[in-house]
C-alpha cells in the first residue's frame, strides 16, 4: 500500500524559513495532484496549496507569495518551501496525493512559528 512519509518540520522564528518534503514510500501510479494541506488545533483542515499533473498551482491567499509547492517527478516527491513564516502559519502540515483510483494522506509533520 502507498504511505506517505513527511519531514523537515520543527520550530522556526517569525521571517523565518522551513522546507517541507513528502515521500512516496511504495510505487504509486496515475497521480493527478500533489497538495499540501494543515490543520491548527480546534481548526479544519484546510487547502495550502496544489500542484496538478499538468502543472497548474494553487495557492491559499493566506500563502499566497510565500510558499512553494513543487515535486520531484522522478521520485513522485512533493516540497513546500515555506518563506516568511508567520506565527499564524503554526499547524500540522499533512500531505496529500491524488489517483486516479484514490488518495492517499501523509502522517503529518508540525511547523510551529514562534519567537
């Protein structure tokens, strides 16, 4: 079965900057999207930002100019490059792959943002 694997998570300061990566940890076919979602205690889970098999971004307005999704292809990886953390970006920040036959969701890995 498809498990996906997170990391680069940890405490940052305001301004300051995180990587998160995602990994597939078996074969997975057929991907139609890539996205980063998160979740803060007492809150929805909530869409960050997406990046389709053709190429197409989404970005919440929240991120929008600070984050970037990207994948590695080859190794059916995603990133987000988290700049300019502020303390209302503090979650647990969970990754999603879409199929063709299903989706899969990471374990999620916590960014706390604080001075």
């Amino acid at each position: 079965q498809v498990q996906l694997v997170e990391s680069g998570g940890g405490l940052v300061q305001p301004g300051g900057s995180l990587r998160l990566s995602c990994a597939a940890s078996g074969s997975i076919f057929n991907i139609l999207a890539m996205a980063w979602y998160r979740q803060a205690p007492g809150k929805q889970r909530d869409l960050v930002a997406r990046l389709t098999s053709s190429g197409t971004t989404y970005y919440d307005d929240s991120v929008k100019g600070r984050f970037t999704i990207s994948r590695d292809n080859s190794k059916n990886w995603v990133y987000l490059q988290m700049n300019s953390l502020k303390p209302e970006d503090t979650a647990v920040y969970y990754c999603r792959v879409t199929t063709g036959i299903g989706g899969y969701w990471g374990q999620g890995t916590q960014v706390t943002v604080s001075s």
